[in-house]
C-alpha cells in the first residue's frame, strides 16, 4: 500500500529559533497521528541543521524547499543536494508553482534538480498545478499532465519509488480557496492515468500523490478520504504545530 504523507512547507516563515521551536512542538504531536502516516517538515535551508538536531529521535522527516541543478561549483548563492544531504534531509520539495512563477523554475530545470536529488538519496515531492485562468478555461487536466509528464517521463520505475506528486491548484494556494473534494480527487486520478501510462499501474498506484492549497484541519478529512488522495502539502497551516498535526490526524 502506497504511503501516507502530511507535509509542511514553512516557506520564507519563522527565524532560526522560532523554526526550532516549531520543529519540536511538531515532533512532541507526533505521537498523536496514526501509524503510517508519515510527517515532514520543509523549513528555510538557514535552519535545516538545527531543526535536524530538535527531530532527532521522532519520527518527522526532514526536507528542503528546493535545491540547486548544478552538482557543485562556482554558483553563488545556491544550496546543493551534497549539502541537503549533509545536514540529514530526506526529501526536497521541488517544482513548488512559487518557485516555477517567481524564481523561473522550468521543467528542463526541474528534471536535472530531480536527477541530481534522486542520485544523493533524496527523495523529491513534485509540485504541479494549473492556475486560475487556465482553470477556468478547462485546461487543467491538460496543464497538470503535461507539467507531470515534462518532468517524470525522464524517470525509470525504479526512480518512481523515490517521488511523491504534490497536485497544488495555485488559485488555492495561501488565498483560502481549497479545491473541493471531488476537484482535487479528479486530478489526483489523472495524475495516476498518466503514471500508469508511462510506468505501468503498480507504479501508479504505489505512487504518494498529496494535495497542496489551503488545506486545515477543517477540510483535510474530506479530502484525504479521496481514494486518489494521499495526504497533503501544508503551507499556512504548517506554521502552528496543532494545525498541521489537526491535518495529519484527519486519516
Ligand atoms: C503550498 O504552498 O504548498 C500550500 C499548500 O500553501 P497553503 O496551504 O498556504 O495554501
């Protein structure tokens, strides 16, 4: 059975020792979510090291936020997976729509971050999602294939064991406006069709595939009862530690 996943992204939130703090009151909630859902935290790469420190001996895994499509070098300002791995992160988010909107993140950009991350021994969340107008008009089956099939489609089976999809529709992302149950499960099975395409039905069914866009602990049971709904990517609701262990206790 594919894995259960509740993940927080911080995003550009909290300093160094307000992220510490929310680390350990995350990882002290732990113990309230069910056996086998997994917890994950992505906060800044400023506090990677020190929120590794307050995790030790819980349950929660560790992720960044994105991570460099260069190996090493001469690249001010960038974050390597050596280094990700270094300070004992598990996952890297990747792809998030912040990153593809604001920072240029392109598919082509994406496929050498997911290489790069898969070959240290991280595993990756893929972000992918339609915005507003292309919604609206009914393109979003079409957009969220393509961004799924532009990056993994360069992936083998066995690479598969180690990517979670996060489907986050960017009109619901921080604005309040979650996609209903039956919106977010459509995708989520599309999704799937389009892995089961390339990589055959087990693949896709043993694939994690979350929902991301103002997900709380008022929406999340509805839509993790979806049968093509994983779990979640957390952005607001991740910042205070009884919210998101609320999400994650919603199975
Ligand atoms: C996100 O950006 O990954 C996200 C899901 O944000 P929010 O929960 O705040 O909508």
């Amino acid at each position: 059975m594919r894995k259960k996943i509740v993940a927080g992204n911080w995003k550009m939130n909290t300093t160094v020792p307000e992220g510490v703090e929310l680390a350990k009151a995350v990882a002290a909630k732990a113990k309230e979510v069910p056996a086998g859902v997994e917890l994950v935290v992505a906060p800044p790469f400023t506090h990677l090291a020190l929120v590794a420190d307050a995790l030790k001996g819980s349950p929660v895994k560790l992720s960044a936020q994105n991570c460099a499509d260069k190996e090493k070098g001469a690249y001010t300002g960038e974050v390597s997976v050596a280094m990700l791995c270094s300070v004992g992160c598990d996952y890297t988010i990747l792809g998030h729509s912040e990153r593809r909107q604001y920072y240029g993140e392109t598919d082509a950009k994406l496929v050498e971050k997911t290489k790069l991350a898969l070959a240290a021994g991280l595993k990756v969340i893929l972000c992918v999602g339609e915005n507003l107008d292309e919604r609206e008009a009914g393109k979003h089956f079409d957009v969220v294939s393509n961004q799924t099939k532009a990056v993994l489609y360069n992936f083998t089976a066995e690479d598969m064991k180690n990517i979670v999809v996060a489907y986050e529709p960017v009109w619901a992302i921080g604005t309040g406006k979650t996609a209903t149950a039956e919106q977010a499960e459509e995708i989520h099975a599309c999704i799937r069709k389009v892995l089961a395409d390339k990589f055959g039905a087990q693949v896709a069914d043993d694939t994690t595939i979350l929902y991301g866009g103002s997900c709380k602990p008022s929406n999340a049971k509805e839509l993790f009862a979806q049968p093509d709904i994983d779990g979640g990517l957390i952005g607001g609701a991740a910042l205070k530690a009884e919210d998101f262990i609320g999400i994650a206790v919603s199975f």
